[in-house]
C-alpha cells in the first residue's frame, strides 16, 4: 500500500509571496499568509510588567482574528507547518507569535528563512528547517519594550506641556528629527564668504579651451574680492605676456567598482538616479523579492531580501556572474581574482547577502516588458549594480597641462577612458562625465589668449538633508537598522515636524520647537551615541550576549526619573506665528483642534477668540474669497468663507445670510442608485468619506476614496486603498478579490 503523502502548510507574511513559494514547492506543500503581524502590546497601556522582569503581554490584533483562526485551521490539518517569514528579527518574532496561537504539537512545527525566493534558496531552508531563535525574538521585543516606554511615558509630559498639539515621542524618530533641526541651525548660523576664480580662454589652432589659474606673480592665489580680481585679470591681460605649454604630464589611474546594493546605499541611489523617496524605494523592492508574474515562468522572485547591511555575496552568485561577464563582454571584463568586499562598519549583522538579482541572466531588457516602469527602473539599477560589483576595473588616463604666463600658472587637464571595465555596465557617478574639448598640445606650444574670466563665488552652507542623505547620516552615527530607515523618516514627516522644501527635509515650527523641548529635557534619549549604544545592545541580545530584561532594567530607572524631572521642570510653550491678531493685536499661536487640524489662535485666549485656518503648508488661508455664484433665495453675490468642516458659500445681503456647502465631486456615479454621483462629506469629527449626493434618498457611502474605472471581474465600481505599506485600487464588492497597484 502506497504511503500517504506529507500536506505541510507554509506560513509566510505577505499573501504575494504565496504564488512564487507554491510554484516552486508544489502541490503537496499550502501557502497562507499572517499579513504581517498577528499580535501586539495591548492598546493604551504599557503592555509588560515592570514589576515582573519586563514580562510582555501580546494580544490578537482584532482586525487579525479571522486570519489566526484560519491559520489554526488549516495547521491542525498540516502533518507538518514551516513559518517562512521573513529573515530578520521582525520576521522571527512574527514566526514565535505565529507559533503561539497555532494549536499544534511543537514537533510538527519549523522554522525556515531564505533570503531569495528561488527554488534553490527555498528547497534548502526546506531541508534544513531549524527552531524558532528565541534570541533574536528577545532583541525584537527589547526593541518594541523600549520604543513603547519612550512614547508612552514622554508624550503624556508633550501633551500637558505643548498642550493644543498633538504631539509623541519616539526613540529613534526623535534622534532623526534633531538632526534636521541640527543642520537647519548650522544653514541659519552660517556666514558666506566670498571668494574669485580666474579662467583664460585660449587658441591654438584655432581650437578654444579653457584653463584655471593657479598661481599668480609664482604665488598660489586666494582671491578675496573684485578689487582682486580686476587687478590680476588686467596684469595678465598685458600684450607683453606670452601663454606657452610649459608641461604635459599623463598619469594612468585605476577606477575600482563598489559593492554591490545594501538597504541604505540603495535608498540613496534611487534617491539620486531615480528620484525615489525611501518609502518607494522599499515598496518596489518588496514586490521584486516577493514575485512579479514573468509570462510562461509564473511568478518569479526577481531579488534577494532587500533589508540588509552586508556587502557579502554567496559563491555561486559570484560563479554565476562570471560566467555571464564572460559570456556576454569577454574575459578581460573579468578580474583575475573575483571581487569580495567587506563592510567596515562595527556594527554590521552580516545574517543577508547584499541585494542582487536573484538570476543574473533575467537582464532588466528581457523582462521589461512584465514589469512597471518603476519595477523596471529598481531592477536595473540593482542588476547593473551587482554585476558591474564582480567586474574588472575601469583604467582612465588623465592628462594635466601646465601652462605659463611669466610668473603666472594655469592649468587645465582632460581625462580619457582607456578600458572601460565595470563602466560598461554601471557609472557610480550621479552626473554624467563632461568630455573636455582640448586641442592636440605640445610642450612649448606658444597659445592665443582670447579671454580672462574673473568669476564671484560664495561658499555655500551645508546642504538640508534628503531622505537619502539622512539615511546615510543614521547609518554612520550607527543609529536604526536597514528594516527602520523607512519608518522613521515617514513618521517624522506624518507628524508634521519636518516638511519637504524641493526633495530636502527641514523642519516645522513645530518640529523645531519638540525638538528643543526633547534635548533640554531628555538629553539621553536625543543623544546620537546612546542611542547608537542601544542598537549595539540590541544586536547583543540577538547573539546571546546580553540578557534582554537586564538591558531594560538598566535603561527604566535613570529614564524614569528624567520623565518625573521633565514633568515637574518643563514650561509650557506655545508656537509663536509672525501673524499679529487682526482683532486685538496679540501674536497668533500655532494650535491644533481635536480633529486634529491646524490653525492659528490669539495668544490672549479665552479673552480674544480669534482664530485663523492653516492649509496644508501652514499659510494663513484667505478668510472670504469672491465668486461668482449668486444666491438662490435673494439672487444677492455669495462669497466663499472658511468654518471647521471647510470651506462654504455665504451670500453677501445681511438681511439674506443664506449659506450652502461646496460640493466637490468625484465625477463617479453612485452604483447604488445608479442615479446621483458620488461626492466627498465631512462627518461630525471632521473625517472625510463620501457618499451619493441623493441622500438621504440614497444611503452608499466608502471610507476610500471611489474612481472611474469598473472592476473587470465583477463591474462594481473601484476605490482608492492607501495605508503605509501600499497604494492600491480594490473592489469596493468586500466579495470580490480584485486588487492592483496604484499608478504613482
């Protein structure tokens, strides 16, 4: 009698990998997706014991009930369940609270973690399944312990200090919000200085190039003015000074690729070639590793895990690409020995691969055609970045000319690319090289001056940072993880403490003012070098070196007396505006009302109640605005004024006063009534829904946002779904299972 076949149940975090593990398992093997986390502190308290070691209490996430009851369902039926989150610590305390409210025996349950989606990767986890690391689940949860302490002892002491300003702290956003704060204090504070550079034209063969002075009257220059400059370009203007090629030098020089793509090198190359923010960048890289559907091949997991600090490659991708490089641009393309780079930074964890395609010979070209112009771009740029990664080094020439003028130097120089190597493939460089035009030179050619260029210049403040340079500052200060860049400078950003001015972040009044509330109050939690000292604890916890309730203990007591401090010594401050109270003459504050929107109030509240509505980019918004619509009752002009639920329409005669709400519609028809169109509400908390302008004839009404497209499965209308992680189109039928991706 035939031996009945194993059915295991694979559980992993997002329901797109599904397809892409399913097709290379097979049929014997269920995929079903926990979407993420199923358990959490509960809501409004601490959530552990401080008493108790610590001790966390985790519950159902509510909207996840139905999602752990069918996960028990379906692994009380599997002979076998692997959990195949992802491998990180996040992904492994998703596997341990996975694992805590499925009721199954502990000898049918296996952890498995790949950090590619290929059927090598998946098979070998598959084989060598091991236990829940109960290590790196700790360090999660310090982690999580830690962040809810900051938030929920801090922002209690914001509110009753900041009150009217719905403010929260956190661990590490607070750290990256002082350092926008920092950089804006030093662009303030500096002081340019000026400063001149010379240039000549010059002929030869009537072929013009261009040289930089150097040296003046055999002096290196320093050229303070225009007085300055006027002086030297007159002495070498005289008709008497000769220009001659006194020397020609040539130096051979060796270009070297980089390594290939980790978490924060790829969020600021996306940034710089693509124009990505950090959260994008994230978003299309997720669905690259997940799967993306490539014709007869079904899903393929496109490349390895995109959250990781190590440079390093396994050996058969690195025999993979030379075989490609080899193939496809010759054997002088390939090193003599293969390049391994080594990440120097002390606090590297090392548990991934770098990211790379995970099959090198699936090009960016022959797959395009299935992938979005954003998925297309992404994939590019981490494929060419990896093989240009095990390529042989570019050689450039550079030639510098020294040219004289008496006891005057120029020089000029121009570089040319011998062997382009690696640059075949991928040019680190965010401009692209300018090509110098410069005449065939000689030693002792005598040239033709045309021109002297005087040139003002002022140095210049350091930049604002871009989500990607603050990347990069979190990285070198040691602060965050590959999995948190993200997060962080998404939520500093959601709380409206740092704005984008074109692509840099800068902060609000109101992020400069917390910011300054947290460094003279919380001085620990706002310092780089503690909080960097965290993260090392954190990754000394996951490699069983320290125990993770005595780092708490350590942190809780001098924390907990710098809160009752903070409490009892921080003044109550208000958000001054340079707006003066039209009615009373008082500066106006920034306030926030409890739906949560800003405006401005009089400071001498409750005496003068003025207040003064706020935009988005926090202007003043005109108080009434003409129109051209007239009154429907007196046929008098109405103007448009601004109340708490928006903006709306008021007629103009005093005896009328007839006021109506402005309508804005969606254009969508209502597929109720099938009658009246779709328009955007206001509830009675200020919440934004929309619903069929027959009401209360008709009763249809969405949370999201509705479109003008028909769902191709079932003809219903299709609704805008965004939440942090993506921006999709989905059925408004809850019955129907069609979802795609929002166009950017």
């Amino acid at each position: 009698m035939a031996k009945k076949k194993e059915q295991i149940l694979v559980i992993v975090e997002s329901p797109a990998k599904s397809k892409t593990i399913k097709k290379i398992l097979g049929p014997s093997y269920d995929i079903e997706a926990s979407y993420g986390h199923i358990r959490d502190f509960p809501p409004k308290v601490l959530g552990f014991d401080v008493q108790n070691d610590f001790t966390p209490t985790f519950e159902i996430i509510p909207e996840k009930k139905a999602v752990v009851k069918k996960l028990n369902d379906m692994a009380q039926k599997a002979d076998k369940v692997y959990l195949a989150s992802d491998p990180d610590r996040e992904g492994e305390a998703i596997a341990w609270h996975v694992r805590q409210v499925i009721n199954v025996a502990d000898d049918k349950v296996f952890r498995i973690e790949f950090n590619e989606i290929t059927p090598k990767a998946v098979t070998y986890a598959v084989e060598h399944s091991r236990q829940i690391d109960m290590n790196r689940v700790k360090a999660q949860q310090t982690r999580q312990i830690l962040d809810r302490l900051v938030g929920y002892k801090i922002s209690p002491v914001l509110w009753e200090k900041m009150r009217n300003y719905h403010l929260s702290a956190g661990r590490v956003q607070s750290v990256a919000l002082r350092m926008i704060c920092e950089r804006e204090e030093e662009i303030k504070a500096f002081t340019p200085v000026e400063y001149w550079t010379i240039s000549a034209d010059l002929l030869k063969d009537k072929t013009k190039f261009s040289a930089e002075l150097s040296k003046y009257k055999n002096e290196k220059i320093d050229i303070k003015n225009e007085t300055e400059a006027n002086k030297i370009a007159e002495y070498l203007k005289e008709k008497s000074r000769k220009y001659i090629v006194s020397k020609i030098s040539n130096r051979n020089s060796t270009r070297k690729p980089t390594a290939p793509f980790i978490t924060s090198t790829l969020q600021r190359e996306a940034s710089n070639k693509l124009g990505y923010g950090v959260s994008k960048t994230m978003q299309i890289a997720q669905k690259l590793y997940e799967g993306i559907e490539i014709g007869s091949d079904g899903p393929v997991g496109l490349i390895t895990y995109m959250r990781t600090d190590s440079v390093r490659i396994s050996d058969d991708a690195q025999t993979a690409a030379k075989e490609f490089i080899t193939k496809n641009y010759g054997e002088n393309y390939y090193p003599k020995t293969p390049n391994n780079y080594v990440k120097k930074s002390k606090n590297v964890q090392d548990a991934h691969e770098a990211i790379r395609p995970s099959y090198i010979e699936k090009t960016p070209e022959s797959i395009k055609q299935y992938l979005t112009n954003e998925q297309y771009q992404l994939y590019k740029l981490i494929w060419s970045k990896f093989v240009a990664s095990q390529m042989e080094n570019a050689t450039v020439q550079n030639t510098t000319i020294d040219i004289t003028a008496d006891d005057c130097l120029f020089k000029s120089g121009i570089s040319k690319i011998i062997f382009d190597g690696y640059l075949k493939i991928y040019n680190d460089n965010d401009e692209e090289e300018k090509t110098l035009k410069i005449p065939d030179l000689k030693e002792g050619d005598n040239l033709k001056l045309k021109e002297i260029i005087p040139k003002q210049h002022f140095t210049s403040p350091p930049p604002r940072y871009t989500e990607a340079s603050l990347v990069k500052a979190l990285e070198e200060h040691g602060i965050g993880r590959p999995s948190t860049y993200a997060p962080i400078i998404s939520k500093i950003q959601q709380k409206n403490y740092v704005e984008k001015i074109e692509k840099a972040l800068a902060p609000t009044s109101l992020g400069s003012t917390l910011c300054k509330q947290l460094v003279d109050h919380f001085k620990d939690i706002m310092n780089y070098e503690f909080t960097a000292n965290m993260e090392n604890k954190l990754d000394d916890i996951a490699e069983n070196k320290l125990k993770w309730n005595e780092v708490i203990k350590e942190f809780y007591n001098p924390f907990i007396e710098t809160v009752a401090d903070a409490k009892k010594n921080m003044e109550k401050v208000l958000i001054e505006s340079d707006i003066i109270c039209p009615n009373c003459g008082s500066k106006m504050v920034v306030r926030t009302s409890r739906f949560g929107t800003q405006f401005l109030g009089c400071s001498k509240y409750p005496e003068c109640k003025t207040m003064l509505p706020l935009n988005n980019n926090g202007e003043v918004i005109e108080q009434t605005k003409e129109t051209n619509e007239k009154c429907e009752k007196c046929q008098s002009p109405m103007i448009q004024k601004n109340g708490p639920y928006g903006p709306y329409l008021e007629c103009t005669n005093e005896e009328c006063k007839h006021r109506k709400r402005i309508i804005k519609s969606t254009g969508v028809k209502c597929p109720k009534c099938k009658d009246g169109e779709i328009i955007l509400r206001k509830s009675k908390y200020n919440k934004i829904f929309y619903g069929c302008n027959k009401y209360p004839d008709c009763d249809f009404v969405s949370w999201n946002e509705p479109v003008n497209e028909k769902c191709p499965l079932c003809g219903n209308i299709l609704v805008k779904k965004i939440t942090k992680k993506e921006k999709k189109l989905v059925c408004f039928n809850k019955n129907c299972t069609f979802s795609k991706e929002m166009e950017e």
